[in-house]
C-alpha cells in the first residue's frame, strides 16, 4: 500500500485573508508593534514635520515608525534588508499592507527623523512601566563596545599625521612644479584644455593632504580645550587654598601640554569614534551604557560614550532613570568599572543602596578582590568589606543574571554588533533605538 501526502496546492489559486493582519498570529511581535504605533505613541513631532501638500503623498508616518521599529526588534537593521522584508516577510508585508516603501525611503525617513524615533525610548518604557514590568527594585548597570561603521586601520596617530602630512605636502609640491615647467610642451597633448590641470594622483594625494590636516587640528584643537581646562580647575583649587590660607607645599605643577600626545589618533571615516579595548581585542567604537531593571530586564536608562571607561557613567544613568520614571531605584549594582569614591557618595547621597564591585570579581572565592588596599574608614573601604561580608548572598551576585544577557540579547540573538550610522550623536540615537526595540520584544512577551 503506498503512502499518502497531504496535497501540494502550489498552482491551486486561494483566497486572501480578509484583513492582512490575518496574516500573522495574534500574539505577534508585530501586531504589538503596530497597535503601540496607532494607539498609544506620540507620533506628533514626526507627522508635525510634513506641511507641504505638493508632490506625491508620502507612506503614513504609522507605517513607517512600525516598520524601523520592527525591523530593530526582529534584528534587521539595514534598510535594504528591511525593504527585502516587506516584499518577502508575512510579518513586514501585514505591517506595509502589501504597499512596500523601498530602501531609499526606509533610509531617508530614519535620517529625517531619528531624533523623534530616539526619543520614543521614553514612550515605551513608561508603556512598560504602566504593564507592571518595572519595579526598580533592583537596577543593574554595565556598558558594551560596539564596533562603529568605521575600520580601526583607517586612524592615524597624531605623530604619524605630522610625519605623513610633511611628506605628501612636499610630494604634492614637486609635482606641481614639474607639471607647471612642462605646460608649453604639453599643450598639445592636452588640446583644448588649459594644460595646467591636475593629473587625478596628484588631487588624490591633495585630498589626502587636506583630510590629515584636518584631523590634525581637531586633535591640536581637544588638546588646547583640555590644557585649558586643566589651567582653569588649577586656578580654582589655588584660589581655593588662599581663601584658606594654606601654604602651597611640594614642587610646583608642570604646565598642561597643549600639543597631542603622539600616540593619540583620530579616525577618517568615523572621527568621533575611538579605539577600544576589549576582551577579544582593539575596536574602534563606541561604549553602549544601559541601566536593567531586575524585575523582567527592561532597559530603563540609557546612553553612549567614546570613553572606554565606564566610571563617568554611572552619574548619567541615574539622572537617566530619574528623568524617565521620576525616581530612583531601590539598589544599584554595578562591576569595578563604575567603582570610585565619587560615584560612590552619589549613591549615598540620592539614598540608594549600592553593590559596586571594588575590584576583579574573583571567581572560587567569596568576596571581589582589590588591586590595592584602600584607606580604612573610606566608601570604598566600606564598600568593599560590605560586599565580602555578604559572600555569595551578596545582591552583588544579581548584576550578571540582570544586565549581561540584555547584551546577550541584543549582541548574538539580534546580531547588533556594528552601528550603521557615523558619529556620536547619530550612534546615540540609533543605540536608544536598539533599546527601545529590546524593550518592545520584552512587552510583547509579557503580553
């Protein structure tokens, strides 16, 4: 007896569903999306930006914020992928009702208006907050590098700038005066043209040239700004010491180097981007910070730096979490990274219980070790017995378990790991988008 198969209905015409949001489940990621996007957001500063009635109409501003918004929640970022969607995703294409934008509107639309899409990171974590998921019981803070759209090889040191910026002026130089001499003997070659044009090599060189002075004088430029401020907090803690009439000991300060250090770099393609360092290595990148509430790892602050240290951060993050929920949280932890005696009375002062490493968690044992023993009686001395008294039933122990798989998530399951966009504040809004795309995967889950 032969076997029967449930018919191939491939050539067989079908009806269509009625609706096209019949074409996904109900609890879909985005029909969550789609009904946040008609019924609760405000989309006024968006669909505010389109007074022109001339030209072609433009796709529904609705559309288009459901669209990015479920193509960062589903991992899909690039605005040719997202556009390959939804002509060929039943998810995206119930979003576009079949009437698919193509990438250049994708692109332009996120250009337009990335600050107001940035800005809906506010919306939904307060729509989170009023589903119950937000407790700030427990708030757990920590950063990760992410790779700028630039590559580390295309920086250059600011000793390297000096030495190249010499070499191809002085070649650029020479050339032209070997061109100028042989314009009588070439006007016949170049017929009706002047003659005295610039071969290509020579205006790439030129180019070259222009674009290392460039980030040549930015670099001069931070490095005056910084010896200026240096000069300007010595002023103040040396008007401070005569007001108090202490007497100046020790030798007198050198003055503040107002010239690059040689190993400082700049990046051509991205040049607010840095080089940092990583466990796997040197990127260049950015430092993504985010603030995780314990209770169902919702992103409730967030932000992004071109520092690779995470200390100055922690200030942020809470004034971050203030501003949108309108309190503190209950306790804080955060790693080593955070750890100095001034984040260490900002805790205190805003009467939050704080669990930061105060050094190198170290594994086997019951407490974090320090590098070097600190002053008795200090925050940090206090911090640190506070957290070896405890052991492992320390609520230090709840960082790892709240705020790494967040990155996890974002990182490996969505696949951000480069941003698209170039420079710091463009990063900054596409990294609140990622949250916000995380928070919204967290609410329809919890739905």
């Amino acid at each position: 007896m032969s076997k029967h198969f449930r018919p191939w209905k491939i050539d067989e015409a079908q009806l269509l569903p009625p609706s096209v949001q019949d074409y996904v489940a109900k609890d879909h990621l985005s029909r969550l999306i789609v009904a946040l996007v008609r019924e609760s957001l405000d989309l006024s500063a968006i669909i505010g930006s389109y007074a022109s009635g001339l030209g072609q109409p433009p796709f529904d501003p609705r559309l288009m914020t459901a669209l990015l918004l479920h193509g960062y929640a589903s991992g899909i970022y690039s605005s040719r992928r997202i556009a390959r969607a939804a002509a060929e995703r039943a998810d995206f294409m119930m979003i576009v009702a079949g009437d698919a934008p193509d990438f250049r509107t994708i692109s332009e639309f996120r250009r337009r208006h990335l600050t107001a899409l940035a800005a809906l990171f506010v919306q939904v974590l307060k729509l989170a907050a009023q589903a119950g998921l937000v407790k700030l019981g427990h708030v757990a803070l920590d950063g990760t590098k992410i790779k700028a759209n630039a590559s580390k090889h295309k920086a250059m040191s600011y000793e390297r700038m000096k030495k190249r910026e010499a070499e191809l002026k002085a070649e650029v130089d020479r050339w032209l005066k070997a061109a100028e001499a042989a314009d009588a003997q070439e006007d016949k070659l170049y017929g009706d043209k002047r003659g005295d044009e610039m071969p290509d090599w020579v205006a790439d060189k030129a180019k070259r040239l222009a674009k290392i002075a460039a980030a040549k004088a930015a670099l001069e430029a931070e490095a005056e700004a910084a010896a200026e401020e240096e000069e300007r907090r010595r002023k103040e803690a040396e008007d401070k010491r005569i007001a108090e009439g202490r007497k100046k000991t020790g030798r007198p300060a050198a003055p503040p180097k107002r010239e690059p250090d040689g190993k400082a770099q700049r990046n051509f393609t991205d040049p607010q981007s840095r080089i940092l360092k990583t466990k796997d290595g040197y990127i260049q990148g950015y430092n993504a910070q985010a603030a995780v509430d314990g209770g169902h790892q919702i992103i409730v602050a967030q932000t992004l730096t071109d520092s690779s240290s995470d200390q100055a951060q922690l200030a942020p993050l809470l004034d971050g979490i203030r501003a949108n929920l309108g309190t503190n949280p209950d306790e804080v932890s955060a790693d080593a990274g955070y750890c100095s005696a001034g984040n260490l009375r900002t805790i205190k002062r805003r009467r939050i219980a704080g669990y930061i490493a105060t050094g190198r968690q170290k594994h086997g044992t019951k407490s974090a070790t320090a590098r070097k023993p600190f002053a008795p009686g200090s925050l940090i001395a206090k911090m640190s017995a506070k957290l070896k008294r405890a052991g492992y039933r320390s609520r230090y122990r709840l960082r790892k378990q709240i705020v790494e798989p967040v990155f996890g998530q974002i990182k490996q399951a969505r696949g951000f790991r480069q941003f698209l966009l170039r420079g710091i504040e463009k990063a900054r809004a596409e990294w609140a988008l990622i949250c916000t795309a995380h928070n919204l995967a967290k609410l329809a889950r919890a739905a």
